[in-house]
C-alpha cells in the first residue's frame, strides 16, 4: 500500500515502512506492509494474549509499587490508593483504546495508514498531547452537574464518590471498545456524578441546567458532525470532477491546505491551553489562517523544490517498486492522503491534551482528599498523574484500538481518501465551532455523524450523476445508537454499586486516617 506525502525524503528506512521511494517529484511513496495487523493463525492469537497478559501484569505490578510509595502510612491506605490507581489506569486504557478511532479510524478505512502504524502514530501523538498540554487543559472535575461545595463538609464521602464514579465510566466505556462500538467515557462520568451525587445529598447538589444543555449536546453533536461533513464531502466530489492541472482546479488543494491547517491551528489558539490561546476568538481565526498560508506556501516551495532535484531518481525508484497500490478510481485521490494524516495525527494531538483531564482530574480529587480536608472542582494535577493517564492511553490504544478502528474505519461504510479527509474535516470543524461557541459536544458522536454525512453526501451524487448509491451499514449504526443508550444508565447502576459498597470505608480516603 502507499501513503502519499506532500514532500519527499532522500533515504531509505527499514522496519516499521518497508521502503521510502521518490514516487514522482512533487511527492514520495511510503511502500508499507499491508498485512492485516493480528494474523488468524493460532500462534499469533497465543502471541498477542501473551503481549496482552504481560503488558496487563506490568502496568498492575507499577501500579502496585506507586501505591505502596504512596501509602506511607500502612497496608490500608495503600490498598486503597492502589484502587484508585488502579480504576483511573484502567479508565485511561479504555478511554484510549475507544477514542483513537476519532483520529485515525478514517485513515485505517481508506487505506492511507496501516492499522499498525494508524496505533502507532496515533498513540505517540496522545501521549505527547497528554503530557505537554494535559495539566495547562482547565477541567472541571464536576463538569458543572453537581456542587463540590455540598460535600466541603465530608470530604472523604466525595472521594468515595469520584471513584465509585471512575470505576463506572471505566467499566461501561471497557465493555464497549471491547465490542468496538465507539462512545464517550464522559457520559459514564456525567451519569455516574449525577447517579451517585443525587443518591447522597438529593436535588440540591445536581446543576439542572448545566445537565439539561450537556444533554442536548448529546444529541446535537452527531447532527452536527453530519452537516459539517455532507457539505464538505459535495466540495470533495467536486474537486474530484476537476482538472488539477489546469484552470481553477490549480488552486483547489492548496484551498483544502489551507483549510486545512487553519482549523489545526485554530485547535490550540482558538479552544487549546490558556498559555497558548489567543483572544477575541476572531484574532485566534485570524492568526490560524494566516499560519495556515505561511504553513502552506513552505510545503509547496518545499516539494518544488525538491523535486527538481529527485526527478531523476524518483523515475529510477518508481520502475523498481513492486508493492501493492490502493484501491483508488480517481488519481487525485491521492491529493488527499497528506491532508488525512496532518488532520488525523492532529486529533490524536489534541483527545490526548484534553481528555486525559477525564481520567486524572478525579484522581486528582482523591489524592487531596489524603492530605487535605479542602475540595477544589479543578484541582493541581501533578506530573505523575498526567504520565499515568499517557501511559494509560497508550496501552489502550495498543491492546484496544484496533476494535473501534475497525468499526469507524471499515463497518459503516467503504471509505476513500477523500471520504475520510471530509468526514475527519467534518468532526473536528464540527467539534470546534461547538467549543468556541461553549457546547460540551462528544467527538465520538461528531465522528459517527460524520460518517453517516458522507455516505448521505454519496448518496446525493449518485443520484445525481445515476451512479451506484454507497452501502451504508445500518445494523452498525443501530448497534451503536443503542450503546450510547445503555452506556449512561449502566454506569450510573455500576456507580451507584461501587458506592454503595465502598462508603462503610470511607474514612479510610480521606486524611483523616
């Protein structure tokens, strides 16, 4: 298979990418093993169990000397803060495994990346979000549903409280990516809140209005995600109809770079950390569009100008190639490949940086609860929590994300480059716009209505131009509505469980012991 870059390289690398060749001289060609990721031999299923079962062992094994680090003061309090590490690693390793199908699932389903390298690249990324931004990311740890300030009398009841919710979200978001079905662990954390939250102190402590909106949102967001991408994808197919060498088609791609780079950019300074975001939101936009022409420009000088030099060689190298080429009718197809991956890789860069919040915010909580009786809704999150939730991410993302990759990429609907640019474009224009305008929308249910979008924009098409309509698999879609529909009242009954069982030894999470 070959993953089409906007510049070349001069050298060959070996292991990971089988061959890097100068393919033509605007562009080079990663040659890469297209073999399937698991192959459906017996002893490669004995291989990965084994992998599995010793990566499982040695995050437990760590988690267990951190724990006994921690809890200075007996065998109790260790045991109980290894619990905590142990629910928020767990609930990292599903939150990862079931999320990076929003950023490289689409590249997966058309063939640009390999799963393997999909999980690799992706996984690098998130811990590099996780870890450079992840504590200048503002999470409320409450996330405006209930009132920290109603438990400033028993702290300890609300550590109870965020672990009974940790291990709720983690266990229904688990259950899930092991289905590969696609859903947000934070509508495990919202209902668990809620759950246990009215369960404790009743009506008083919920915030009715910040639950109604997070609600709406639920639903808004894969309506959202579907608009955004049925118009790009009728902007993709005309582009497809056009001559790239010749009149306007000249300037339709370093439109879609610029597009592009824009809404990269408008990630960190329109919705990112506070150290980097600029404001009004109107500067941040025009900041990010003029990066994006500067951004775009240097990579069209750069691959002009090498490839005068490589035109040569990229000859030579292309005649000797012999490796299995996309599936793709339309050759500028392949103008779409750069543009998937920079969108893609950007995605994983910015679920890592904001959403290890989700798993370490609460541990945050209870690891306070241990040295003081004061609670904060945002609280100090130290480096060793941001590296636990990374690490969590990337063993997700490793043992788990080939299940949702599979569904986004391959089971809803036959993806090309173009279809995925669109539906990637549509899910993150769609994210963006909510966050500027302060809607808790779920990239999840962005990218689900992405994917739909582009198979109704498909359908449009056909229609029009009387050729065969896309295959939409509908039973996938209805197996994942429903469960985005039992995530929420499963996590509130597992919550409520954990709660229940866990609130005699309450005493035992706060400094109090």
């Amino acid at each position: 298979m070959i993953l089409q870059l906007p510049f070349p390289q001069e050298k060959e690398e070996g292991g990971f990418f089988a061959r890097i060749s100068h393919a033509s001289p605007r562009r080079f060609s990663l040659h890469m093993d297209s073999k399937p990721l698991l192959r459906k031999t017996q002893s490669a299923t004995f291989t990965n169990i084994g992998s599995y079962v010793v990566t499982s062992s040695s995050s437990v094994i760590a988690i267990a000397c951190l724990a006994v680090y921690l809890g200075e003061k007996g065998v109790v309090r260790s045991l109980v803060i290894f619990l905590e590490l142990l629910a928020v690693f767990v609930l990292a390793v599903s939150n990862g495994g079931n999320d990076i199908a929003n950023a490289v699932g689409t590249s997966v389903g058309a063939k640009v990346l390999t799963m393997n390298q999909a999980l690799s690249f992706g996984a690098g990324f998130e811990f590099m979000g996780a870890v450079l931004l992840g504590a200048l990311v503002s999470k409320t740890i409450s996330k405006g549903v209930i009132e920290p300030a109603e438990f400033a009398s028993s702290p300890s009841v609300f550590a109870v409280l965020m672990f009974s919710v940790v291990v709720g979200s983690a266990l229904t978001t688990l259950l899930a990516t092991i289905y590969g079905y696609p859903i947000s662990a934070t509508h495990g954390i919202i209902s668990g809140l809620v759950a246990v939250g009215y369960y404790i102190k009743g009506s008083v402590c919920i915030g009715w209005t910040a639950l109604s909106y997070t609600l709406l949102m639920w639903v808004l967001s894969p309506i959202a995600g579907l608009v955004a991408s049925f118009i790009i994808q009728l902007i993709c197919s005309w582009i497809l109809s056009l001559d790239l060498s010749s009149g306007c088609g000249v300037l339709m791609m370093p439109i879609l770079w610029i597009s592009t780079l824009t809404v990269t950019c408008s990630f960190m300074f329109a919705t990112g950390p506070e150290a980097i975001r600029v404001e009004p939101v109107s500067l941040s936009l025009a900041v990010s569009l003029a990066l994006g022409m500067i951004l775009t420009m240097t990579i069209y000088l750069y691959r002009y100008c090498r490839g005068k030099k490589s035109e040569k060689v990229s000859s030579m190298m292309e005649k000797e190639a012999d490796v299995e080429e996309q599936d793709i009718s339309n050759p500028i197809e392949e103008e779409f490949t750069g543009l998937l991956v920079l969108s893609a890789l950007t995605v994983a860069f910015a679920h890592g940086a904001n959403d290890v919040g989700n798993c370490v915010g609460p541990l945050a909580v209870m690891m306070e609860a241990f040295t003081s009786s004061k609670l904060h809704d945002e609280p100090d999150v130290p480096m060793w929590c941001l590296l636990l939730g990374a690490c969590g991410f990337v063993v997700g993302i490793i043992i788990l994300g080939e299940r949702t990759c599979d569904t986004v990429g391959k089971r809803i609907i036959k993806l090309t480059p173009s279809r995925s640019y669109a539906t990637q474009m549509g899910a993150a224009l769609a994210v963006l716009l909510s966050s500027v305008l302060g809607m808790p929308v779920s990239t999840s249910h962005c990218l689900v209505g992405s994917v739909l979008g582009v198979g109704l924009a498909q359908g449009l098409n056909s229609c029009v131009n009387g050729t065969e309509m896309p295959k939409i698999n509908i039973g996938i879609l209805n197996k994942i509505l429903i469960g985005w529909a039992v995530t929420i009242p499963l996590a509130m009954i597992v919550a409520l469980v954990v709660f229940y069982a866990a609130r005699p030894f309450a005493n035992h999470f706060s400094v109090s012991l």
